[in-house]
C-alpha cells in the first residue's frame, strides 16, 4: 500500500496547486469554447453547403446522422482538449526537476514509481475537469450540443470512459517524456511537433471517410479516432444496437490496449530516466 499512499500525497499536492490557480483552468475552457462556437458554427456544413432542406440533411448524414455539427464535434473537441492538456501538463515535471524538488523525491524512502504514476493521475484529473467543463458547454452554445431522447447516465459514462482511456494512454507517453528531459524547451518542442498532426490525422474534426487512402489507415488505427468515435455513437443515438454497438465495443477494447501498452513502456521510459539521475 506504500507505492499507492505515495502516488496519492504527490497528486494531492500537485491538484492543490492546480487548484488554488484558477486561471490555469481558463485556458483549457476558452480552447472549448472557441473550437466548439467558432469553428463548430464558421465551419458548419450546412452553411458550406446551398440552401436546401435535403442538402443539409444530406451533409449532416457524412456526420453520423447528428443534429447539428457541433454535436458531432463535441467528441472530437474533448479529445482535442485532453490531447494538448496531457502534452503540455509535463511542464510541472520538468519544473520539479529544475527546481530541485525531484531531486529531494528521488532521495526520500518513495518509490520511484508513485512519482510516475502521480505524473499520470494528475494529468489525468486536469484534463478530466477540462472535459466536463467542455461537455457543459456545448449544451449553451448556440446551435450547441443535442441529445437524443432517452439519453441517460449510462450513456454519460460510457463517453466519459472513451475518454479516460484515451487519457490515461496520453498522460503515460507524455509523463514519461517529460520525466525523461531536462528543459522544458525541449518538452515544448517536441509537443508542439507531435500534437497537431496527431489531432488532425485522426477523425476528432471530420469523418475519416472523407480522407485520402493514405491518411484513412493512419486515423483509423489513432486512438482519438477510436475515443471520438466511441463517444459520439453514443451522443448521436444515445442506446446502441447491432452494428453501433459492436463499434463501440471495439473501440473500447482498443482503448483499453492502448491505456495499458502505453502504461507499461511509459513506466519503463520513467524508471530508466529517474535511475539514471
């Protein structure tokens, strides 16, 4: 039970800091907002698209059936928002590091694998927040968020399942790298090349339908295809039969993989890094 105590006192002390800084929050809700009203509404395909009823219908059904773009694109905008809280959450680590204060954890009797794992679940949390926070607000935008009838709690937590994989996954990768730097020139750098390409080759905006050959294969093995996609069959239709399901299922599963792979090399990366300090 030491490890898990260990991981808990460093968490809580890194989501105290978080939370006696609101404006960090602000950040992750204003990315929300801006991609949910701006680019949801500028970018809406049934403004894209001369008016007409069955047009309009037409385009929409590219988008899974939803109602409105912006339900659609909810799921892809939590995703994106979890992707670049999870990329640039490693800035504390790094600062620990420069500061001196991972030094003072790496001579006190922990394991070096609750401060791994407290990277992970702080991350996690953050971004957590963000998510719900950003979920809330596609409710009251215009033209926002709409839910099918008989939408229910087990819907909420099968979406915000979807996403916590797909966290849990992105939080190992990017702690262990910032656990393995030294500058955070360096962690900003290497985010700022990986996390755009990785968003825009995945289906979190558009249908990975409307791809090139080449980019269709890439974003239908990208897990943020595989959260987003999860998410909105159950935001569009809300309970899921036949082939939605199975869907689903797969994607869960793929999650699931992807949290726990990324887990163990994640770990592995850290312990050597931390060792070799």
């Amino acid at each position: 039970m030491a490890p898990f105590g260990d991981t808990i006192a460093l968490t809580g002390r890194a989501l105290r800091k978080y939370f006696r800084n609101p404006s960090a929050i602000v950040p992750g809700l204003a990315t929300a907002i801006f991609y949910l009203a701006l680019f949801g509404n500028s970018f809406n395909p049934q403004n894209l698209i001369p008016s007409s009823s069955s047009s309009g219908g037409s385009a929409l059904q590219a988008f899974g059936g939803a109602p409105t773009y912006i339900t659609y694109l909810t799921a892809g905008v939590i995703c994106l928002i979890l992707v670049f809280n999870m990329a640039f959450g490693g800035i504390d680590l790094v600062l620990d590091r420069q500061l001196g204060f991972l030094n003072t954890l790496l001579s006190a009797p922990i394991t070096r694998a609750s401060i791994y794992f407290s990277g992970v679940l702080q991350n996690l949390v953050k971004a957590m927040i963000l998510a719900f926070l950003a979920f809330g607000v596609a409710f009251v935008i215009p033209n926002g968020l709409k839910l099918p009838a008989g939408f229910g709690i087990l819907n909420f937590v099968g979406i915000f399942a979807a996403f916590a994989l797909l966290g849990i996954g992105l939080s190992c990768v990017f702690t262990a790298l910032a656990l393995t730097l030294r500058s955070i020139d360096s962690l900003v750098a290497i985010v700022n090349f990986v996390t755009l390409p990785l968003v825009f080759a995945s289906g979190a905006l558009f249908p990975s339908s409307s791809f090139p050959g080449w980019l269709k294969e890439i974003a239908d093995v990208n897990p943020i295809t595989k959260a987003s996609e999860a998410a909105r069959l159950l935001i569009v239709n809300g309970t899921l039969t036949g082939s939605n399901f199975w869907t689903f299922a797969n994607d869960l599963v793929y999650l699931v993989v992807f949290a726990v792979v990324l887990a163990l090399l994640g770990y592995m990366a850290a312990r050597n890094a931390l060792k070799a300090e």
